[in-house]
C-alpha cells in the first residue's frame, strides 16, 4: 500500500468522521414536535398499561437458542469440511444428534 489513506483504520476514521458529519447536519432537519411526557410508556394498542417491572421466564426459550447455536455450528462445521472426508462428517453429525438428545430429553 502506498498510501496511509488506504489502511483499514484511516478508511474506518474517515467514514466515521464522514458519517457523523451527516449525522450532525440531518439533526438540524429533524422535526421537533412538543415535549411528550408519555414518551417512554408502554405501547398496548391505546389501553392504558400498568406500569411495573414484568420477569419474563426464559427457561423454554434457551432450549431453542441453544439449538439454533448448535444447528449454526454444524452448518459452519459442515460447510467447511473437505468433500473427501466422510467420516469426519459422520463424527460431526453424531456428535450434533447426541447433543439434541442431550437438549430435548424430558427429566
């Protein structure tokens, strides 16, 4: 590279210093409507909502999240395996099927 201006950091700095630029400038454009005192109240179709912390349970959705992590994995894994090497792919999948019994079995 000949020129410092085409390293990554200074293309990086210079975007960002670009984008902010633009950024600053759409801000005097922006409408500005009164001040909203309902701002950060829930939204529920117009019924008034009790306000209060609400502790969802996330105990079913980890079992999802986990296994779309390990379907990722697999994808990733399996994409990148050489075309020759069968039993590598067997290894891989045995290990995803084990790993899904492992996720799903009832207690």
């Amino acid at each position: 590279m000949n020129s410092w201006l085409l390293t990554p950091p200074a293309v990086f700095a210079l975007l960002l210093l670009v984008v902010g630029l633009l950024s600053w400038l759409a801000s005097g454009l922006a409408a500005k409507g009164a001040p909203n005192q309902d701002k950060g109240a829930p939204y529920a179709c117009g019924q008034d909502v009790p306000t209060g912390r609400i502790q969802p349970n996330y105990n079913d959705f980890f079992h999802f999240a986990f296994l779309f992590t390990i379907l990722e994995v697999v994808t990733l894994l399996l994409g990148t395996v050489a075309a020759n090497s069968f039993w590598l792919t067997m290894v891989i999948l045995a290990i995803v099927i084990l790993a899904l019994i492992i996720l799903f079995r009832k207690d």
